[in-house]
C-alpha cells in the first residue's frame, strides 16, 4: 500500500533474509479460516441478549441494521429476533460502518495482530483488507458518495520516535493512502461532513507525560488538508464518537467526571446533539450514534440498541435480538502440584560468564554460585531466608563478583572476593543492576525509579545519566561499550500518544556528553523484553548480542553503537539472559532452562550442566492446631473448638478439640478463628526492587499462595523454587511466564511478538521451564491466544487475558480483571460508566469461564478505616514508597465519587456471582500495596452484598480450582497441604478483624508475625 511517507505494505513486511532479522509478520489474507481453539476443547453456545461495549450501524431507512456484540458482527432484523452471525471471532471487528448505498461495510479489523480496514458485504461474504503495514489504522467512516474511507492512523511516523494519529483516506478497494491531519494532537473518531468536503474529528492535545488530555475539543478539517476548525469544546472529560446527520447535526458522547485514561470509569455518559443533552440516567456504550435521517438516532444504551426520535417525548424504544455465539469449552488436564515437586533446578537467574570465560556466577535457590566451565557448582554466599540476593556480575579483573541483596534493608549493590569470602557494601539502598566499566573505576546501575546512574567508585559520586522513557516497569541492565565510553540498554519508546504501546529498543548513551541515541535492531522489529533480552556489547565492540523473537542475534554496530547492517541469527531455539566473556570472545544465555555457551565465529552452543535439585519443605514436627473456631472453606459455616492435625506437611484430621494429643506439639488457636490459607490470584514479583519484602508482608497478612501473572519467566521459576524450598520465606508462587504479546507491547515483562517462530519459541520456554498459567496482553492476537490456550492445556494449567472478547472464543479459560489496559479505547467488558450487561455476565454465567476480581476501588477504603496505615506490617515490612502511599490513602475519607466508583464494580461481582460465575479475587501487587491490598479488596465484597463465607471462598477455594490444585489447597481437610491462616477475631461477626493474622502456617511450617517484623527491624537497625 503506498503512502505519501514511502511504500510500506504486506510485501515488504513478509521479506525475511537468512542473514539478517528482517522477518516480520504481516495480516493474513481474508480467505484464512478461523484459528482452532484448543485442542481439549468441546463446544457451548452463549446466548446474547445485550451489548455492553459493540457498536451499531443501519441505513438510512433502518432496513440493514448490524450490531457488534463481543467482538463479532451480528445482522439484525429491523424490528428485532434472532440474529445472523457474519463475522469470525478473530477477525474482532470494531466499529462496523454500512456504505451509503447499504451493500457493504467498512470495520476496523484486528486479524493479524495489527489494526486495519477491511471491508465485506452486509451478509458476511467478500470480506477484504483494504489497509495493512505496521502502523494502527482505527475508525473508519464511509465518504457521503462512498469513493472514500477517512481513519485515523499513525502511518508515516517513525518507528523509533513515534507519531501522533492523524485522519487518512483511502480508496475502499485499497488504493493509496493521503494524510489529512498530522500535528501535536491525536485526532480519532473521523466521520464525514454530508458534502463530502470536510470531515469532523475528536481532537485530543498532547501532555507533557506522553499521553493527551481525553479529547476536549470536536474539530472540522478540510477533506483536502489544512487547518481545523473548533466547533465544540468541553473543559473537562472527553468527546468522542461524533456523529453528522445528513443536514449537518452533530451528535457525540460526553464522558464526565473521568481523566483522561480510558481504563478509568466515567461517572457520567451522556448523549449530545449540537451541545445538547438529549439522555439522561442512560449508560451509554462507547460507540458512535448512527442517523436515520435528520430527527431519529439508533445508539446502545442500557445493553439495548435504542432508536430515540429527538423533540418527540417518550418516543424512544428498543430492538430486541438473541444472538446465539459457539465458543469452546476448555476441559485442561489437571497436572500434579508442580511447585511442591522435588526437581532439577531450572530457575537461573541472570547468569555471568567470567571474563575469562572459565566459570559462570549466577543465582538459584537464594543462593549466588559459581560454576567453573566443565565442573560442579560452587555456593558462594546464602542468603538468609528474609532476604534476596540477586543480579551477580563481574568485576573486569574477574576477582569480585558484584551482587545485589536487600539484607540491610532495600536492595543495594555489595561486592564479594569468592577465594577469600570478603563481603563489603558498593552502594547505599535502592541500587540495582550493578555494571563495572571496563577501566574498574565506575558503576553503571539503576535506582528504584528506574533511573540510569553513573557512580564513581572512588568517590562514592553519582549523576543521573538517564531518566526511563516508560513507567511500566524498569529499563533493561546496562552494559558498557569495550572502550568505556557508552553504555546502552533496553528501555521501551511509545509509538503515539494515545496507547502506551512500543518497541523495546536500544538507548545509548554517552557517558562523555550525555547525549543519547535510539535503535531499533530492525525496522519496527522489538526487542524481546526489558528484562532477559539485552543487549550486551560484544568484547570486540563491533556487535550487540540481543534476544528478539525469543531467538539470539548478533546485531553489528559502530564503536558508538549504530547498527552497520541487518542482524544474524545465531540460533534457532528459545534464548534469554545473553552475556560475553571479555578476553574468549563467547557467549552464554539460558535455553529453555540450560546454560547454553558458543562462539559465535566458530562453532554451534554446547550445554553447560547444573546439577542442582530443589526439594519441598515441610515442617518438622507433627502439628496439633487448636482452632477455637474454624471456617474449613467447605461449606458457610464455622465449626467451635477444633484440632487440626498435621504430620509436618498436610493435614491428618479435622476432629473436635481433646485436652491431649499425643505426639504433636500444640498451637494454641484456641481465642482465634482458623482459616484456610489466603490466596492472592493476582501478583507481579519486583523482586529488583522490592526485594523479600513483597513475599514477607503478603505472608504476614495471612496470604500463603500468590500466583504471578506475569514476570521475567527464570525470575518467576527461580522464586517459586526459592520459596517451595524454603530458601526463601513467603508465600508459594505459581509462576508465570513474560506477558505474551504482539509486536508491541508495554510492559517491562511484556514478551514482543512478529513472528509465528517467536511464539513457538515464547510457548516452547514457558513449557519447558512447567509454568503454571500462561497469560497473553492485549495486543496478542486472536490466533496467538488460541495457541497459548493450546499450550497451556497441554501443560495441564489455565491461560487467559485481560480480554474476555475474545478471550472465551480463542479457548483461554479467564479474564485477569473485569476491566484493564485493553486493545481498544474501550473494552467489552463494561460500559464507560463501569456496569456490565448481559452479554458480558454470559461469557462467566456457567462458571467454566473465570474472573480474577481486582477492586483497585477498594484502595478507597483506606480512608474510611486510618489504623490500617499505622499497622507495623505497613511500617516494617512495606518498602518506603507503599508506606507513603498508604498513610497518603489513609488521610481522606473516601469521597462520594470514589463511593459510587466502588459501588459500581461491586455490584458488577454480585451479578456475577449471582450468575455462578468463579470469582478469585487478586490484588495486582504491587501496583497496589500487597498483603494489605486483598484485605480491602475483601472487605469491600463483604460490604457490598457477600457473605463472609462468599467472600472468603474468593480468596480460598475458588482459587485453589481456578488454578487446578484444589486437591492440595483452598479448604482445610485431611490429605490438604498444612496451610493455615489464623485470625485474631471472628470475622464471620467483625469481617473488619480479618487482617489481624498473627500466625500463618505455610506447608505446615509456621510464621509468626511477630518473628517477620523482628527478622526485617533486625536487618534495617543493624547493617553490615
């Protein structure tokens, strides 16, 4: 397709050169058939009666009426029944637009992993692509004469420094593309003025952080280009959806009492027409109003399409329609609660391979070791199970190793002589990824905002020499170019200011200057990820080794880091964690949990054995625990004056108190209430930062199984066999790989994907290393879900999404949250006020398709209960930044706005619940406080309608099924694993006493609060 910026189509994009990473994956061809679901899936029927975030589009005399519920579009008789469905799941066409003359429409298509205009006809048949390339094409609207489509894309911009969407048009049958808008501002939502002379759009001015101010300002453009006209303006909330009627009305939505991020409830949506109010107590989806001539509008409201005659009171009324949506139901093969399995150590954490290349240091089991090339591990330093020691790296002589510890309190940078044990302190705290130059004399790391710094070691000086271009998690480790001059690192651009998305590219920097420049290692091509991808400078400075596609390249590059040509590939299979030895000239990385060693110039890679084993632990004694009451999660309610019994590990029996048991040793319980072990089903370990503090607070607040949703897979591997093995003291982890996502992605942990070849290897790594829940983000194609639901059946564990369309149709098995960070402006999930409707409640209804509940709302209560800010699990154990942020919350009472916000979501879960859908409730940790967090997430279910029964089985058993172990965990019951939470209070009377946890049994081994604050107060007042 050509462009007045250069020819950028499907052609170019699908060249792939043996010698270089130029393959990139283009949109399939509209003649592909649907992707297959899993293959352990059998298939059910929804049956959709509402919409809650689809669009409508009819013709002018109303006799052609398509409708987008979930993702799929749908034909509608003009008075209402049964629907006729004409779209596949994975095409996800948004925004469907009818011709003026009814016999064809225009979508926005997300087939392929990228955004653009396709085309077909009103009964489904001659869909075609109209658009393609790597830029996002959205919103497409029919020219008056219907020669024309105007859109909103980003085409022609930079794939390193981003663009701003601008309006387009283009020939419906794919001729070229002709810019109409391109400025400081995104304009979205085009739609033609009825001459077919001008176009009028959302405008939405950039802000100094990277995003826009939500779109204030409707603005009319000439359809020949040149400078808009303001027609209306709000001074706060966001327009969006303009519509014109065919004498020059404007009809659009006015979203209020929101900011400008989409991902947040609205507390108000209304219905305008030339400024005029024309609904209200309505909730409106976030879709564009459809004219039927001059006085009638067909929009979604209430879940319903709705046809209102303006100036005629009462003249409003419905169109019902039942659509009827096959999806599959996945039946995955429950596997044997792997991480309480004795096995092969896999989780290695960031290997460094040796100057002189004759041994490798990395960390496994809490422990740093260092491996000489060719013989057995040695431990060099354990670490206490309070505290982590993580990111090893050599010092250029190769006599020290640095490292990383939170022994004295946050994490900082220590340096030890392996030969004569000598420890000594490198930085203060909140100092993270340690990298020597070459010379000796200083340290390139990062602090806990993510900060580039330089240290001179002489001197103990620093000086901030790059701040970090996103805030979703932190840049890559630096790595010093052989001359010293040049440090480079990955961190990730943002393609507009719209979405956050980008690439993971190349930042260097000249430690000389300051100056900086950026590369991607080819065009619109993605580093893999921020943490496990590079790149590190090669030791001849010619070439950059670096992960993309989850393969190893080698990228050549100037003494300055410019890129001189196209990368080689130097392997076909999984790589991660690449590092070189200075004076060998070879190179290591992790492969699918091997170290892996090659020369790059003279021969394949060889396999470096690491022969260690983890193994469960257990307590070492037999456990009588007197429970003055117990709620065993099986049934609502507790039972008075229990022993549970254990043998170490799990628990024998459940029987009525007796005075003496012999051969156990007794936990007094006896004015406590004994819970199942908490289970949070929702985190993210920052270990970097956060060190064992995350793990210790979420264990102090009873919680005794997490499950990650995302992180640097060995990192993730490596702390749950940590914590299984007792290396570690916190909460079991099930572990999940890197974010699966497409060709951009977000976050730190966000795995980029072009390439067929990069998920398989993605997915290959991720199976080897036995995680036990795959998770795709949001801009992961349909087809890549399926595959990852594929893969994660095979396994035996769930997958899922933020996305329940189409995440239920691609065979995943649940959302990850009712509502987050979604692919479009605005998701299917709920409204832009918050609610759900029918449709919605339909994908959860049968209880086999999943939600993890995360009330970030619930932060709010805070405010309404102080002395949970002045807990010293909060003073102790949190990291300073979650201190402040909770005494912050704690101040202010919750407003009324932030009361109705909470209301909102919580009734969204009774309707739910009410339906029988599974509801695990999750934090998000730490992007809010953990330990703490799932507490007020439960009170707030508790105060809005559940039971404590119902409440409590969302953070016990319905988890524990969710996840496949309930054989093991979620209900106190003989053959259960040993995990208990002990509450001082009765919250089946007083649900606001259930943070009060002084003990918590994890594997029958048991934790004491008291002993959690002392080991962190230990650590902080007494330094090494």
């Amino acid at each position: 397709m050509t462009t007045d910026h250069g020819r950028v189509g499907r052609r170019d994009l699908l060249r792939a050169s043996a010698a270089g990473l130029t393959a990139v994956a283009a949109p399939a061809p509209a003649t592909r058939p649907a992707p297959a679901v899993s293959t352990a899936a059998e298939r059910q029927t929804l049956l959709y009666r509402e919409l809650t975030g689809g669009s409508v589009t009819s013709s002018r005399d109303g006799s052609v009426l398509i409708a987008e519920v979930q993702g799929v579009l749908w034909r509608v008789p003009p008075q209402g029944g049964e629907a006729v469905r004409i779209t596949d799941w994975d095409l996800e066409a948004t925004r469907p637009v009818l011709s003026p003359d009814g016999g064809r429409l225009a979508v926005g298509g997300y087939r392929g992993g990228g955004f653009h205009l396709w085309t077909l006809r009103t009964d489904g048949g001659g869909l075609r692509q109209v658009t393609d390339g790597p830029w996002d094409d959205r919103d497409p609207a029919w020219s008056p004469d219907g020669s024309r489509l105007v859109f909103a894309s980003e085409r022609g911009g930079d794939a390193v420094t981003g663009a701003s969407f601008g309006l387009w048009t283009t020939d419906p049958d794919g001729g070229g593309a002709v810019r109409l808008t391109g400025g400081a501002y995104e304009d979205i939502d085009p739609v033609w003025w009825p001459d077919g002379h001008s176009v009028v759009c959302v405008r939405a001015a950039h802000t100094p952080d990277g995003g826009n101010d939500g779109g204030l300002a409707l603005v009319r453009v000439p359809a020949g280009g040149g400078p808009g006209q303001v027609l209306r303006r709000v001074r706060e909330g966001r327009l969006l959806c303009p519509s014109v009627s065919p004498s020059g009305r404007i009809a659009c939505l006015h979203l209020s009492g929101t900011t400008a991020s989409p991902s947040l409830p609205a507390a108000r949506a209304t219905l305008l027409v030339d400024g005029r109010v024309v609904t209200e107590g309505e909730d409106l989806a976030a879709a564009p109003p459809c004219w039927l001539g001059d006085d009638r509008l067909l929009y979604v409201a209430d879940g319903r399409l709705r046809l209102r005659t303006l100036g005629a009171p009462g003249s409003v009324r419905d169109i019902p329609f039942t659509a009827r949506m096959p999806v599959p139901r996945p039946r995955r093969r429950p596997r044997p609660f792997s991480p309480q399995a004795a096995g092969p150590v896999r989780g290695i954490h960031l290997p460094a391979l040796a100057p002189d290349g004759g041994s490798v240091a990395f960390v496994a089991l809490n422990a740093l070791w260092v491996l000489p090339i060719g013989g057995t591990p040695r431990k060099v330093l354990q670490a206490a199970a309070v505290h982590h020691v993580q990111m090893p790296a050599w010092a250029p002589d190769g006599r020290s190793l640095l490292y990383c510890t939170d022994r004295d309190g946050l994490t900082a940078v220590r340096r030890l002589h392996p030969d004569s044990g000598h420890d000594e302190p490198v930085t203060g705290p909140g100092r993270l990824y340690p990298a020597v130059s070459p010379d000796g004399t200083r340290l390139a790391c990062q602090d806990t905002l993510g900060n580039l710094l330089l240290r001179d070691l002489a001197t103990g000086a620093e000086r901030v020499l790059a701040r970090p271009l996103a805030t979703d998690g932190p840049p890559g480790a630096p790595t010093w170019s052989p001359d010293g001059r040049y440090v480079a690192f990955c961190d990730r651009n943002r393609l507009n200011h719209r979405f956050r998305e980008g690439y993971h590219l190349i930042r260097v920097l000249d430690t000389r200057t300051g100056t900086e420049r950026r590369h991607l290692p080819a065009a619109h091509q993605s580093l893999s990820d921020r943490a496990a991808a590079g790149p590190v400078w090669s030791p001849d400075g010619r070439s950059m080794a670096l992960v993309a596609e989850s393969a190893l390249w080698l990228l050549p590059v100037t003494p300055d880091g410019t890129p001189t040509g196209p990368a080689r590939r130097l392997t076909g299979e999984p790589a991660d964690h690449p590092t070189w030895a200075r004076e060998t000239n070879t190179l290591l990385y992790l492969s699918s949990g091997r170290l892996r060693l090659l020369d790059p110039a003279r021969s394949g890679p060889r396999t470096l054995p690491v022969p260690l084993t983890h193994r469960p632990v257990r307590g070492r004694e037999r456990l009588r625990v007197h429970a003055g009451q117990l709620w065993d999660g099986t049934g609502t309610a507790p039972r008075r004056d229990v022993d549970i019994l254990t043998d170490g590990r799990r628990i024998t029996a459940v029987e009525p108190h007796r005075p003496r048991r012999p051969g156990h040793r007794t936990v007094d319980a006896s004015r406590h209430t004994v819970l199942p072990g908490l289970f949070d089903s929702h985190t993210h370990p920052y270990s970097a930062t956060y060190g064992a503090r995350h793990g210790l607070t979420a264990l102090a607040y009873g919680i005794t199984t997490m499950a990650c949703m995302g992180a640097s897979l060995y990192e993730a591997v490596r702390l749950r066999e940590s914590l299984a093995s007792g290396h570690s003291t916190g909460p079991r982890l099930l572990a999940c790989a890197e974010l699966l996502d497409g060709a951009r992605t977000a976050y730190a942990m966000g795995r980029a994907h072009r390439t067929a070849a990069g998920v398989r290897r993605t997915l290959e790594r991720a199976t080897a290393l036995r995680v036990d829940f795959v998770k795709t983000y949001v801009r992961a194609s349909g087809q890549v879900m399926a595959q990852a639901a594929d893969a994660a059946h095979r396994l035996g564990v769930p997958s899922g999404s933020h996305l329940c369309a189409p995440g239920r149709a691609a065979g995943q098995d649940l959302t990850t949250h009712l509502q987050a960070t979604q692919r479009l402006p605005h998701g299917h999930a709920t409204t832009p006020t918050g609610h759900i409707h029918q449709d919605l409640v339909q994908q959860y209804a049968d209880g086999r398709f999943a939600l993890i509940a995360t009330p970030f709302t619930a932060q709010a209560l805070l405010g309404a209960d102080p002395a949970l800010a002045e807990d010293p699990r909060v003073l102790t154990l949190m990291p300073p930044w979650d201190v402040t942020a909770v005494r912050e919350r704690a101040r202010t009472p919750p407003t009324d706005g932030q009361r109705r916000a909470l209301a909102t979501e919580m009734a969204a879960y009774h309707r739910l619940a009410a339906e029988g859908a599974l509801l695990a409730v999750g934090t998000d940790a730490p992007l809010v406080p953990a330990g703490l967090s799932l507490h007020l997430a439960l009170r707030a279910l508790h105060a809005h309608g559940f039971g404590p029964a119902q409440a409590l089985r969302c953070a016990t058993a319905a988890p524990a099924r969710l996840f496949g172990v309930e054989n093991d965990l979620g209900t106190v019951e003989p053959g259960k694993i040993a995990d208990l939470t002990v509450v001082d209070g009765d919250p089946f009377t007083d649900f606001g006493s259930l943070p009060r946890t002084p003990l918590v049994l994890r594997d029958g081994v048991a934790h004491y609060q008291s002993d959690l604050l002392g080991a962190v107060r230990a650590a902080v007042t007494t330094p090494a």
